[in-house]
C-alpha cells in the first residue's frame, strides 16, 4: 500500500459509485477545458499582430436558436451531474435490515467502535468483507468527522444527533480512518485502521474479543427512562414478567406457541408486544414502536441479554 499511486484504492461498494462520478465529472471538465484551450489558441494564432486575418466589424453569427440550445444542453447536464450525485449520497443514509450495525462514539481525540455484541475498539474497526456495514455515530463532545478514503465515505459525526453511513466493503486490507473536521489540538493525529476480513476471519476475530457492557448499561438507563421498569420491576400495578435469566430460554406463549428468547423475539416483544403474549399474562404492554429508535432497541437487547439468570 506503499508508493505512489495513480488512483486511491478502491475498497467498498460506494468507492466504486463514488469514483464513476468523479470519472464523468473529469471528463465533462477535460472536454471543456479542451474546447476552451483550442480557440484561445486558434485566435491567439490567427489574430497575432501583422496577420492578415480580417479585422472587420463581428459576423452576426449568433442566432436564438442556439443560445436557447446551448443553455438548454448545459441545464440539462447540470441537473442530471446532480441527480446522480444526490441519488449516490442518499444511499448512503438508507437502513438495510441486513446490515452489519456498528456504533461509533467520537470523542476528542479517539473514535470508540462497538459491534453488535459488545466487542469494542479504540481507534480500530473490523469488518467482513461483502457485507453491508450500517455505521450509527454520535459524538460525546464536538463536531467530529468519520473519513475512509479507501471506502470514499465521509460523514459529520454530531453530538445529540445520531448520523449514519452505509457501505459494503470489497477489499480485504487496512486502510486509514481521518477524523476530517477540525476538533482541537490533537485532531491531526484523530485517526484509526479500518480492518477488512474475510467473513470466517471476521467471525474468529470477534469470538476472540472479550464482550463489552456499554450498550448493556445504556439499555439500562433506557430501561427506567421508558417506563419499563415501572411494570418489569415487578412492585407495579400491573403483574408484569420478569425479564432477568430469560435471554436463551423457552418461553411458551398465550396461543400455546413456544418462542426462543431471541433478539428479534425481545424486538417483537417491544415493537409488537401483543403478537407474542407471554403465557399467564394480560396483554397489558404498550408498543414502543415509533418510540425508540434502532439503536435504543440495539441498548435495550443489550441490557435485556445481560441480566444474570436466577433472579425473578
Ligand atoms: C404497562 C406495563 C409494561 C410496560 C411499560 C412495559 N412492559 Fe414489557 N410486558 C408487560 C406485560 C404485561 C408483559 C407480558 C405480556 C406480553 O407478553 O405482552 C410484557 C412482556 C415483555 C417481554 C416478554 C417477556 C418474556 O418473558 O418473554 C419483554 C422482553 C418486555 N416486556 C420488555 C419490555 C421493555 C423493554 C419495555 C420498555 C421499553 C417494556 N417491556 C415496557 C408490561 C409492560
Ligand atoms: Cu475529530
């Protein structure tokens, strides 16, 4: 990855989209540029002092017709240069259901990455080669910005705001991460690898990272700020079941059905809580759907799956 190169490394899907842009845009500036270059030095030549050429009064050569036709034509290749540009940048905030969902916290002067089950990084990310990465970034302090070259993405990371960035990468190898916005003293030096795997590398490399418990006590947090513990705490007016020990468990349901507790049972059973009622119990849980977001759900499963078995 050494030396000098003709073009960057293309290393994600989005590189690919982003490069064709960039190939058309030369090449629209090139043909101008080249027009342009030409009759300077057409008249350069011909109008040089001493020529003969004829100095007369200008030949009305400009009819409506062509003005109209030109900026039509310049219009059209503007507008077009935009939509394809904008239709590119929008992919990159669209929610795939089978992404990958990473969560990256900036902070000066480090970025903290976290995978879906814990595992967490400083200054580091890996990720499998081929599959769809969501990347959800908040900041804890000032306006960060999360820049791969190799991946040509480039994102504002804010604080109170979650943004988002959706890529696939392409190419195992590492590749530099920037911080791209100017947050202090040591932002020059804000930066990171990005590590592609291949998939089964991937796996190995996070059944070997000890698991951490961030998202595990924010989900805590959200816990008793949504009012979930006022039923599930299990002193409230309404008989609730505890949630402690059940992560892994079968739970036999209201309609006789019996359900693994999963992390897409816990979602349903936030989202859509009279789809899977737990048997003995009234339908009593109110959806939380357009409530919490992905990534409140994402801390809720985590705190949820964290409970130590045993307790009620
Ligand atoms: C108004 C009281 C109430 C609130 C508030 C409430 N729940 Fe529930 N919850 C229940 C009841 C009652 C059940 C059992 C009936 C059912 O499955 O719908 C239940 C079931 C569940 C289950 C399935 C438990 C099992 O043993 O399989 C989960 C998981 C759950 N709730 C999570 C939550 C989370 C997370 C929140 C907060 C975002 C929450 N609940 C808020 C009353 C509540
Ligand atoms: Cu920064």
């Amino acid at each position: 990855m050494s030396g000098l190169r003709l073009w960057p490394v293309v290393a994600s899907d989005v590189a690919t989209r982003v490069d064709a842009i960039v190939v058309v845009l030369l090449l629209i500036t090139g043909a101008v540029l080249a027009l342009v270059l030409a009759l300077l030095l057409t008249f350069a030549i011909r109008y040089r002092r001493g020529s003969s050429a004829r100095r007369g009064a200008l030949p009305e050569l400009v009819q409506k017709e062509v003005e109209i036709g030109w900026t039509a034509a310049t219009l059209f290749l503007a507008v077009f240069i935009f939509a394809w540009a904008g239709a590119t940048e929008l992919g990159l905030a669209k929610p795939s259901g089978d992404a990958l969902e990473i969560h990256v916290a900036a902070k000066q002067w480090m970025w903290k990455t976290q995978h879906p089950n814990g595992a967490r990084e400083i200054d580091a990310l890996h990720v499998p080669r081929g599959q769809p990465v969501r990347l959800l970034m908040t900041s804890q302090d000032v306006i960060h910005s999360f820049f791969v070259p190799a991946f040509r993405i480039k994102q504002d990371v804010l604080p109170g705001r979650l943004t988002e960035l959706l890529f696939t990468p392409t190419l195992t190898g590492e590749y530099p991460l920037f911080c791209a916005e100017y947050c202090g003293t040591l932002h020059a030096r804000m930066g990171g690898t990005i590590t592609v795997m291949e998939p089964e590398d991937y796996a190995r490399w996070l059944s070997a990272q000890p698991e951490g418990d961030d998202l595990g006590h924010e989900g805590r947090a959200l816990f008793v700020s949504l009012g979930c513990s006022g039923c599930h705490a299990g002193n409230g007016p309404v008989r609730a079941p505890g949630l402690a020990g059940i992560w892994g468990r079968d739970v036999p349901l209201e309609d006789g059905r019996i359900r693994r507790v999963d992390e897409a049972y816990l979602r349903d059973s936030i989202l859509q809580p009279r789809r899977d009622v737990v048997a003995g119990y009234e339908p009593r849980m109110p959806s939380f759907a357009g409530l919490v977001g992905e990534d409140e759900l994402i801390r809720l499963v985590a705190y949820i799956r964290s409970l130590p078995g045993g307790q009620p």
